[in-house]
C-alpha cells in the first residue's frame, strides 16, 4: 500500500466548492452527444448521453473553465425527465488539479434543487463523500444549452 495512504491525518476536511456546469446538446461543437436514443419520442427514458462539459467558476460561459465534467447521463425515469448521473469533475487548474470529485446518483431535472451523493474521488479528494446540491440557472430546450450551478460539500482527507 502506498505510505501515503497509510500516513491518513486525523480528521477530515470539508470542502465546498460552488462550480457551473455547461451542456450544450446541439451546435457545432456540442459538449455532450447522445449515443442512445429513447425508446420513444414523448420521454428521455432509455436515452443515454456522453458529456465533457466545461467546470467554470462564474455563470457566464466565457468565466475561468477550472475542469471537465465527464461521464454519462442517461433517462432513466419515464413520467418525468429524470436522469441517471455518472460523471467525474476532474480539475484541469488551481490547487486542485490532477484531482477528481465521482457523483452517482438522480437529478430530476425540473425541480428546483436536487442533491446527488459524492461517491469518490482522486488526487486531492482521494476517498471522498459528500453531496452536491445541483440548480439549474438557465435551460434552453431548443437550443440544447444548459448552465447548471453545482454547490459541491466534499469531505475528503
């Protein structure tokens, strides 16, 4: 096992980090593409889509990019859009980088808030846990743009 393992301080750290997620489905350079369609055209259910969205520091796109979110998400809810999320934040700059935060969990896109468990981590956040609570701050269905805010509560050593 790797000493530095071993050598685990005493306690914990809480780490909040208030991030902006940008998807964009549609355009010439979509950060996200869908690589399974839904079993029908009234819902998401079934679908399933491979993202790389940009990590910013601010709501506006053109904000300080910090990291990626990669993973997938996929409908997994037929009478509402709710998603399957699986994806890291990995950290491109700053103090962090090099590290990723793993998120696992439902996000029921239309309501308000929604809290997904924070269920690992690497580099700096090696054996994490924690929450993030997801809101969305501007939705466009036609034009496939999404900016989400992510208030992530990461307790990590």
């Amino acid at each position: 096992m790797n000493k530095k393992l071993i050598d685990l301080p005493n306690h914990e750290t809480l780490t909040h980090l208030r991030l902006y997620w940008h998807d964009s489905t549609r355009g010439q350079n979509p950060s996200t593409v869908r690589i399974q369609q839904p079993v029908s055209n009234s819902s998401l259910f079934g679908s399933i889509s491979m993202m790389d969205d940009a990590l910013t520091t601010d709501v506006m796109k053109n904000s300080t990019v910090v990291g990626q979110a990669q993973g997938i998400y996929a409908g997994a809810a037929q009478g509402e859009i709710g998603l399957l999320m699986v994806m890291n934040f990995a950290f491109k700059t700053g103090k962090y980088n090099g590290s990723t935060i793993t998120i696992l969990g439902r996000n029921v896109v239309m309501e308000k808030a929604r809290e997904m468990p924070v269920v690992g981590g690497s580099g700096m956040f090696r054996f994490a846990r924690g929450y993030v609570e997801a809101r969305t701050k501007f939705l466009d269905l036609k034009s496939g743009v999404a900016i989400v805010e992510y208030n992530c509560y990461v307790l990590h050593y």
